[in-house]
C-alpha cells in the first residue's frame, strides 16, 4: 500500500508531501480541435505547504514514451517551448526507456476557493480533492485502492465533447513541465526548465509581450489620460482650496519642529550602511529585472538571457555578514562520465579569472558560476551590484558555449578553452 511521506525544504521551513500513485491519466489539451487526450502514467503526488500548513505548490511526476515525448515538444505541451528549455536542443533519449517528467501545477487553482467554485458534477473534482486531503493529512495517512481507482475512472471516463464535465486539473494547459529526466543505465540525463525556479505569473508577460500588448497599454493610457483630465477640470476651484489650507497647516507644523533634535537624527542615520539585500533589491528594480524572493530568506530567483543560452541567476544576501553572493546556473545537467573533462575545462577557465569562478557539484552534476562582495566595514552601492552581476553572465555567457562543444561534440577541454578565448581577446 503507498505511503505519504513529508520532508523539509532544505530552503525554508516549508513541508514537502509526497503520495505514491502508480496509475494511468488521461489529460486533455484545449488548444487543439477538437478537444484532444493525452495518456500519461502518474508517478506520485506532492505538495508544499508553508508554515501556516497553506498549500503552496503541487506538483505531479509523470512518464511518458518517446513518441509522446517529442509530441509534447512539438505542440509545445505543459508549456514546454524552446524558449524554457534552454540551449540544448539534441538531447539524446532512448525510446525503450519512460522520460521522467515534473509537472508543476497552475497557483491559481491551489486555492479552496477555486475547487469549491468548481462545477459540482465534474467527475475528477472529488477524487483530486480528496488527494489533497489526503496530502494535507499527517504522514501515515494512505490513499486506498478505492481512492486511486476512482481517479482513473474518473479522467479516463470523461466526455471530450462535453469539456463542462472535465476539472481544470485534467487540462494540459494548467500544467507547466519543470524539469525532463531519464535513467540510462546507471546515469540519469535529461535538464530543467525555466519554470523550475520562477512562476509563470512572472515570465510569461515577458516571453509573450509584442507589439499587440504595447498598442493595448498606449490604449489604455490614452483613455485614462482623458478620464483624468475630465476630474481635474471639474474638482480643481475644490483641490486649489484644499491645498491652500494645507499650505497654512504645514507652515504652523514646521514652526514647532525642534531643527537641532532633526538634523542630529538625520546625522545618526545616514552614517549606518543601508541593508545589504535592501540595496540589492533596488539595483533590481532599477535595472528592470524581475525576481522572485524565496520565502523566508533573501534569496532572489532571477532569469538571464545570454547570447548562447538562457538560465536561472540566485542573488543570496546576508545581512549580518555584510555579504552578497550572485550564481549563474548553467542550464545543462553534466553526465557523470563526462566529470573529467568539464572539470578539467573549468579549472582551465578559472585560471586568469580576477573575479569570480566556476564551480561543479559533483554530486547533482551542476555548473555554477560565482561572484561575490564583502560590503563589512563599507557601503554597498549599485554601481558594485552592476559589475558583480554583469561579470558573472557574460561569463558564463563566454564559456557555456565551450561546455556544449564538449558534450555534444567532444572537444577536449584545452581546445574548447583555447577556441573561446582566442575569439574573445577580453576576458572578464
């Protein structure tokens, strides 16, 4: 019988619950005419909650063949376009083999609200909610075979034509794929998406943006331009007296303000170095980039796009230390045998580096590259922010290209190193 397990997020104090399904799904897909199914085979169930024991995150681990596979890359299924997938296109993956699949679901239908609001008669309603209930229960709780037998019933008996009956759950497009993996031999292969560490509510208005949605906003500036001109012609005798009397208030305020108490505190103050992960923050916005803040740390999640490749960039702030660190996280998972040669590669690289360097965890087989400021006994400025995160993408941008040469085509490491930086006179 499964089990639901619980673990903790080695990030923050959030629970991690995990049920075992083993057990057929049929999901349906709405862009396509007509309304059209798609059968995969559910692994297991896991959802995340804070510590107030809200839901926050739910993701399902599905498999499936290499056929559906590469129709699901073709029709751009849960989300899975080139533009998440990062620079490695010609992934190799066996076709007798099942592709492991994450598959993260959609925050706005984790809501209560949201699945009492759902249509009562939808057969898949009950039964996924119960999954929750049983997730959200402690940990000896076990889905029965009745429970899990109802959940196949119920996806693989709804009606394509009658989409009404089907739960939002069913549709592929409430689902967005976070990470593709599958185990060769001894080894596991496979990469992760954009939509591992960061929220579609952010990315997608920046990946789907064009000039439809620039006209669509000049529209609606110019309409409200002219409701608010319309205000200020008919409220201004009002607003005018208004600020006169106002006028008068804050004269009498400031005649009663002790000036030498003020300035002495304005002194105090402005000699104390601004927060560390403050002033990151500001560079951020000001920079226009966005980010996502990991609860309960200052860890910022961001997303860079490079000449050869987009990927995840952490901001990791201490303020007790005074301390800043930015990573770049290469976008490929390296294979344990090819271990030597990318280290090699990276060590190589390192070498002549003045700030920052490369770093390989030989465990997960990830790529990082790091620069960091120790601010204590100074003032951190944007200025240093800038060239602490600009030198660490272009860095990565600068060599990322050699990791894939060694990959995919097996370049030794001394010629990758030597192509990248005899075109690039500049190192960083």
């Amino acid at each position: 019988m499964p089990t639901a397990t619980v673990t903790q997020s080695p990030l923050t104090a959030d629970s991690v619950h995990t049920l075992p399904l083993n057990c057929p799904l049929r999901l349906w897909s709405t862009t396509a005419e007509p309304v059209s199914k798609f059968m995969v085979t559910a692994v297991q169930l896991t959802s995340v909650k804070d510590s107030q024991q809200k839901i926050t995150d739910c993701y399902l681990t599905v498999t499936v063949s290499l056929e559906q596979y590469e129709q699901i890359l073709e029709q751009g299924l849960f989300h899975l376009r080139p533009e998440v997938r990062g620079p490695l296109q010609s992934l190799t993956l066996q076709a007798d083999t099942a592709i492991s699949l994450e598959l993260g679901l959609d925050s706005q239908l984790l809501s209560s609200a949201v699945l009492e609001s759902a249509n009562s008669e939808a057969p898949v309603k009950p039964v996924l909610t119960q999954l929750l209930a049983v997730l959200d229960s402690p940990a000896t709780t076990e889905p029965t075979e009745q429970l899990l037998q109802a959940l196949v019933s119920a996806t693989t008996a709804a009606n394509p034509d009658a989409t009404d009956s089907i739960s939002p759950w069913c549709y592929m497009e409430n689902w967005y794929c976070r990470s593709v993996r599958q185990q060769q031999g001894e080894e596991t292969v496979g990469y992760t998406t954009l939509w591992a560490y960061t929220t579609p509510q952010i990315t997608e208005p920046l990946i789907n943006s064009g000039s439809d949605a620039l006209e669509q906003l000049s529209t609606l500036l110019n309409k409200a331009k002219t409701a608010v001109q319309t205000e200020i012609d008919a409220e201004l005798p009002q607003l005018q007296s208004s600020l006169s009397h106002l006028s008068d208030q804050l004269v009498a305020a400031l005649e009663q303000v002790d000036w030498e108490t003020a300035i002495a505190d304005v002194a105090a103050n402005s000699s104390k170095a601004p927060i560390i992960s403050d002033v990151v923050k500001q560079f951020f916005d000001m920079d226009d980039w966005a980010y996502v803040q990991l609860p309960d740390s200052q860890i910022l999640q961001l997303a860079f796009q490079g000449d050869a490749g987009r990927w995840t960039c952490l901001a990791q702030c201490d303020n007790d230390a005074e301390q800043v660190v930015f990573y770049s996280i290469c976008p490929l998972i390296i294979p344990a045998e090819n271990y030597g040669p990318i280290a090699e590669f990276l060590m190589r690289a390192n070498s002549g580096l003045i700030i920052g360097n490369f770093e390989l965890n030989y465990k997960t087989g990830e790529i990082r590259y790091k620069t960091s400021l120790d601010a204590e006994g100074d003032r951190l400025t944007h200025a240093l922010v800038k060239n602490l995160v600009y030198l660490n993408v272009h860095t990565l941008d600068l060599y990322l290209p050699g990791i894939i040469s060694i990959l995919e085509d097996g370049k030794s490491p001394e010629a990758a190193v030597a192509d990248l930086e005899d075109n690039n006179h500049e190192r960083p």
